[in-house]
C-alpha cells in the first residue's frame, strides 16, 4: 500500500546557495574589523584605545591600590577589576585583541539569534541587512575597546534569553552586565517591569553580586573600593563639560542644561514613563517585541540619563534601533521601518562626515535627538498581528 503523504518524512531543505552567500558576507563584514584592529593594536600599541585604563585598574586590584582617581580614571564598580581579570593575564596585546573580540561575537551573536531559527532560509540575508544597519554605530567602541561594547552585547544577549523564556540565563546577564558598567541597575529595574515574574531570580543574584568582590581581595580593602567607587559615581554626575552625548548634551548645544534637583527628577520621572512601557508591554505585547521594546528603553534611558555617555556609547543602543527596525519591516509598518534605519545609520555614519564641519559636536546633539526619537517610537502601541502568533523577525517582509 502507497504511503500516506502525510506519514512520509519530509527531508531536510538544504541551505540555497544564495542564502549562504549572504551569511558569509555578514560573518564577513563583522571579522574584517576586528583583523584591522588586531593589526593596530600590534602594530601601534596603546593608540586609539582605553583598554590600559583597565589593565591599569587590574594591576592596581592585584596590589592592593586604589582603584578610582576621578571622572577620568576608571568610572565603574570594583567588580569589573576581576571581570577584566582574565584579559590581563594573556598579556597586554591578546588581552586587547580578544576583549575586543568577545564584544563583537556577543553583539553579533545576539543579531544573529534574533534573525530567525537554524535553517530559516532567509536568516542569512536578515543577519546582513540588520548588521549593516547596526555595525555602523558598533565600530568606534570596538575600535576604542570601550567597555561599551560588552555591556551592549550583554543586554542584547540577555533580551534575547528573555523572549526565549530562559529566564535564569537571562539574570545572569543582566547581572553580568552591571558587573561591567553600574548602568546595568537601571536595565534590571525595567526588566522587572517587562517581565514581573523575574523579581525573586533577580533578588537571589543581588547578594551574589554584591558579595563578588570580597571573593578576590580582603574585606578591608574591598569596602574601601566600594566607598570609592560611590564616590566616584558621584563626581561622574557632576559633570558640566560638553562633551558628552546624553540629553544635557543635546540641551547644552542650545544653550542650557538640566542640573541638581531638576536633573534628578526629569532621570526619576523618564525612569517611571518607561517602566510603565515596559508594564504594558508585558501585558499586551507579544514576542519578540516584548524584548525589544524592553532593549529599547533600557538602552535607550542610558544613552540619555548617563552623563557621562559618549558618541561611542551608542555601541549599547545600536542593535535596539537594527532589531526594531527589522521587526517593523516585517510586521508591515514599513515607514517606521525606514525611519528607524535611518536614524541608526545616520547615527553611525554622520559623525565622522561631519567631523570637517563640526568637530566632534554633532553627535553630541544628534545621537540624544534621536533616542528620544526612537523611545517614542517605540513607546507607540502597535496593533496586533491578526492570527494572534508571534510575529519572527525570519519572515522577509510580509506580516504575518
């Protein structure tokens, strides 16, 4: 008797041929960077980098010496000391080399994860066209070895352990992530308020966390580092030069800036609408973009509330602007699409266009113009798909 159709196994689709070009480019346009950089690190040690201030700060944990001098020493908790740790001890030129290399695979691992499920036959086109639109913005922190670039792809991997419901992963880098930079507090609290039910894997990391330190140096000395590092965090908040890219640096270019009380309760009441975007989020909103819009305003409340956040910052919000935008495309909202590509190239290619005309100032005001562009965005309610499904970021361009 003839097999029924339906009972005959269906073989695996091979990759097409296409579809495969298309991976290679994308790997392609991520692996060439890091050679070139690789290359001027060994070629041209200690120029254009802010690695040493690291390497600095792990020499001065290994003996005992104060971590912090300032706004322009080492700005971060006394844990990113032993987190760097491990590059130091490789030796200088491989340490700087894979540091940068770490950063780059997590941020475009985390793409790439978003960009459909293994075979999709589209995924290798979708990991190109978000790459180009989030590469861009990425290269200067990855050029610079800017912690940035970890705490960017930290949260990115951490959305994206998220929308697939692996929440003790998910803690864990978002824990990872303020181990990295004390920036990641804020992106903690927000996903409180977009997943709820994360509150008591959240509360079992906090004396991990805060206990980490004295694992690796004597009570003493590691208490006096976390006095140092609050008061640090205190003079970073005083700054008034500008030369900062937050929202008082798109507010100095016009001639103002928020200071003392007021500063404090716009960053309060930002915190509060977004924690509220998150809420709603986690009640009407589907995934991905659930975890989108969490990414989004978790990177998004950092670029403009940090300030001490640079031009090279932007590293941390990119692939929120690259994900959203290709979510858009294929959810059928096409001008937004567009719109958010824009701004994600345009943030990562003007800067150095203008540079003749405006020095470093531009993006000063155009990259915090633009976040709270896209936080409105994607505060936005968007409808639903119509089958009630999960929309997937492999489709290519049709809503579902």
């Amino acid at each position: 008797m003839t097999k029924s159709p339906a009972t005959t196994p269906c073989p695996a689709v091979p990759l097409a041929a296409s579809d495969q070009r298309w991976r290679a480019l994308a790997w392609l346009i991520w692996v060439v960077p890091l050679i070139v950089f690789a290359v001027m690190v060994i070629t041209r040690p200690g120029s254009r980098t802010v690695v040493p201030l690291y390497q600095e700060a792990v020499q001065n944990w290994w003996h005992r010496l104060p971590l912090y001098h300032g706004p322009t020493g080492m700005n971060y908790l006394p844990h990113f000391a032993v987190l760097f740790g491990p590059f130091e001890w490789v030796g200088r030129a491989l340490g700087e080399i894979l540091w940068r290399s770490a950063a780059a695979a997590g941020l475009a691992a985390g793409l790439w994860f978003f960009c459909g499920k293994k075979n999709s036959p589209n995924r290798g086109k979708n990991f190109f066209l978000v790459s180009v639109l989030t590469l861009p913005l990425c290269l200067p922190a990855l050029q610079f070895g800017q912690a940035n670039a970890e705490l960017g792809a930290a949260l990115l991997l951490a959305a994206w352990c998220l929308r697939r419901q692996h929440w003790n992963t998910a803690v864990l880098l978002l824990w990872l992530a303020t181990c990295v930079k004390p920036l990641g507090l804020a992106a903690i609290g927000l996903a409180w308020a977009a997943y709820p039910h994360l509150w008591w894997r959240l509360a079992l990391g906090l004396p991990v966390f805060i206990g980490l330190p004295f694992l690796f140096a004597p009570p003493d000395y590691a208490g006096r580092q976390y006095l140092g590092a609050w008061e640090n965090l205190r003079q970073c908040a005083e700054v008034t030069e500008h030369r900062f890219a937050d929202l008082n640096g798109l507010l100095r270019t016009f001639g103002t800036a928020l200071t003392g009380p007021a500063s404090f309760a716009v960053r309060a009441l930002a915190g509060g609408a977004l924690m509220l975007v998150c809420r709603r989020a986690a009640r009407r909103e589907l995934e991905p973009r659930r975890a989108l819009i969490w990414l989004g305003c978790a990177t998004g409340y950092l670029m403009l509330f940090n300030p001490m956040s640079e031009e090279n910052s932007y590293v941390i919000l990119a692939p929120a602007v690259g994900l959203m935008a290709w979510w858009s495309y294929n959810f059928g909202a096409k001008p937004t699409a567009w719109i958010l590509a824009a701004m994600g190239l345009t943030m990562g290619l003007l800067p150095e266009l203008l540079r003749p005309l405006f020095g470093n100032r531009f993006a000063l005001a155009w990259h915090p113009a633009m976040t709270l562009v896209f936080l409105a965005i994607i505060a936005w309610p968007q409808r639903e798909p119509s089958d009630g499904g999960t929309v997937s970021l492999s489709t290519a361009g049709t809503p579902p």
